[in-house]
C-alpha cells in the first residue's frame, strides 16, 4: 500500500499530461490555478509540516515573486531564462533577509515578526508608485524561451505542470536527505538537536529561503497566468488561505499540501457558483468556514488521513471487535 501512495503522485502528473489536449478552456484554466497554488502549498509545507514554523507572512514572497516577474519584464517582455531566476531570488533574498531576524523568536512571536514583514512588503507595494498602487501593474506581453511561450494556454499548463512536478520531486529529495532529517529532527525537539551539536538557526535559514525561493516560483506563475498583479497577493488572508490548504489536506506530507489545494480551490469554486448552491453564493465565505471547520473537526489528519479512516491497516482491523 506505501509503495502504491509513493507512485500516486507521478500516476496524476502522467494523468494530467494525457488530458491537457482535451480539457475545455475553462477545466483548464482551472487545473492550472490548482496547480500553482500547489507550488504555494507546498513551499510552505517545507517550513510547516517539515521544520515546525508556522508562517503567517508567507505570502510576501508569492507577491514579490509575481511583481518581480512584471517588473522585470517592461514594456517589451522578457525570457524566462532570466525572469524565473529573477523571480525567484528575489523572492528568496527577502526570504534571507525576513528569515535573519524572525527565526530568532519562537512560537506566537515568530509568527507575528512574519506578519509584519509581509505587511510591511504589502504597504511598499500599495503606498507607492513602484508597484502600481492598489491597482496594480499589467504584464504586457508573457515570458517566453523560444517554442515555450507563456500566451499559449497549452504550453502555460505544461509549463505549470512541469513546475509543480520539479517542486515535489526536489521537496521528496529534501525530505529523504540528511537535510530533510536534520529538519524533522528540529521540529520534534529543536533543543536536543542543538545539543547534539547541529546548527539548528543555520537549517531553519536555509528552509526559510528555500520556501521563499518555491513560493517566488509560484508568483511567477501566476502573473504569468493572470497578466496582471496587486498587493492583494501579498495580504494576510492570502498567508491564512495558504496555511488552511495545508492543514485542510493534511499537515507532514506532501501529497496533503496538493490535496488541500485542490480541496480549498473546488470549494470555493463550489460555494461561490450560483448555479451550483443558488442565494448561497453570495455568502460563500461563510460557507466556506463552516465547511472547513466541519472537515478539521471530522479529520483532525486532514483529507490525507480519509483513506486511513476508510481502509484501516491490518494491524488496526485485528483489534476492531
């Protein structure tokens, strides 16, 4: 069965790569937006469900991702060989910069320094010309690199598939690492791992970065999808929203933080749609926080845990009565 579950995720991208060439305009560009909001999800899987720092800031760097991206493109447009990187380590150096002062706090503390540096990012891009004010700031023509040219919905899904597949793929390898370990071992006990001599600030920093570096990624790709970007991608509730995706799916493994994205984009979809829950619609946010306390309180392990629940394992069947 573990072997099964290991193979289910490349079962999907297989899946996914079969049915671009079907799929309507619209199924599309939903799949899409599930997908990059699970390149968000699991940048901060790394740092919560991997390392034990839970993040209300993370956001920050998905914006400053997406603005460098526009930005950085002009008028004329730019190639992803160098917008991508720009993207991303932009992301990443004010990950650095964030990770420097808040990951010398712990608990309740580390999260509100976090906050603070993402609105404090937000602020920068609202109050001032530089990013468009509250309108924001129009990508005029999408990257490109020779035959992979983002205007093309086609190669924009594989692109984005692609992208989520390389984060999965890395996070796995991180995971089974001695650097993955390291983590686990600080978000069990960080005090026994700095006894046992490990430079637990020095790992912390560098998950930090790395989360902020895939959540970067994630904001290229979404103002590459959109053609458009605003400081509401790097308010609050979008950090809250994120952290909800990953909890709701499962926190402590990666298949969860996909799921919970998944989960979190279709009941939005669902419960903002008047065709589908008729007056409801127009209160969709607080069906929506209804329905997700329903599901942490029925599945305190997440959506992950559903299958466990569904088809328990032989030792658990031997003692049920």
């Amino acid at each position: 069965m573990k072997t099964l579950a290991h193979w289910i995720p490349l079962l999907c991208a297989l899946a996914l790569a079969a049915l671009g060439p079907t799929l309507s305009p619209y199924i599309s560009d939903l799949i899409v937006k599930v997908m990059i909001l699970s390149i968000f999800a699991l940048s901060l899987e790394l740092l919560v469900g991997m390392t034990g720092l839970v993040s209300l800031g993370h956001a920050a760097f998905y914006g400053i991702g997406a603005y460098a991206t526009v930005l950085g493109s002009g008028a004329e447009g730019g190639s992803i060989a160098w917008l991508l990187p720009l993207a991303m380590g932009s992301a990443a150096l004010y990950a650095l910069a964030v990770g420097a002062l808040s990951l010398r706090t712990r608990g309740v503390y580390f999260i509100m320094v976090t906050l603070a540096f993402a609105q404090m990012a937000y602020f920068v891009f609202h109050d001032t010309k530089v990013g468009g004010g509250s309108d924001g700031i129009y990508l005029y023509v999408r990257p490109a690199l020779g035959a992979i040219d983002m205007e093309n919905r086609r190669v924009q899904f594989y692109f984005v598939l692609a992208a989520l597949a390389g984060t999965y793929g890395l996070l796995a390898l991180i995971r089974r690492s001695r650097f993955g370990a390291a983590l686990a071992g600080i978000r069990v006990n960080e005090q026994r791992m700095r006894a046992a001599g490990f430079a637990v600030y020095g790992y912390k920093l560098a998950a930090f970065v790395i989360a902020g570096a895939l959540a970067g990624l994630a904001g290229f790709l979404v103002a590459a999808r959109d053609g458009v970007v605003n400081p509401e991608l790097m308010a609050w509730h979008n950090s809250g929203e994120v952290l909800l995706m990953i909890i709701l799916g499962g926190l402590g493994h990666l298949r969860g933080a996909v799921i919970g994205a998944v989960a979190f984009t279709l009941l939005k979809e669902v419960l903002g749609t008047h065709a589908l829950v008729g007056p409801l619609a127009d209160h969709w946010q607080l069906t929506l926080g209804i329905a997700i306390i329903v599901f942490v309180a029925l599945l305190p392990k997440g959506l992950i845990g559903l299958a466990a629940r569904i088809s328990p394992t032989p030792a658990a069947k031997a003692v049920t009565p």
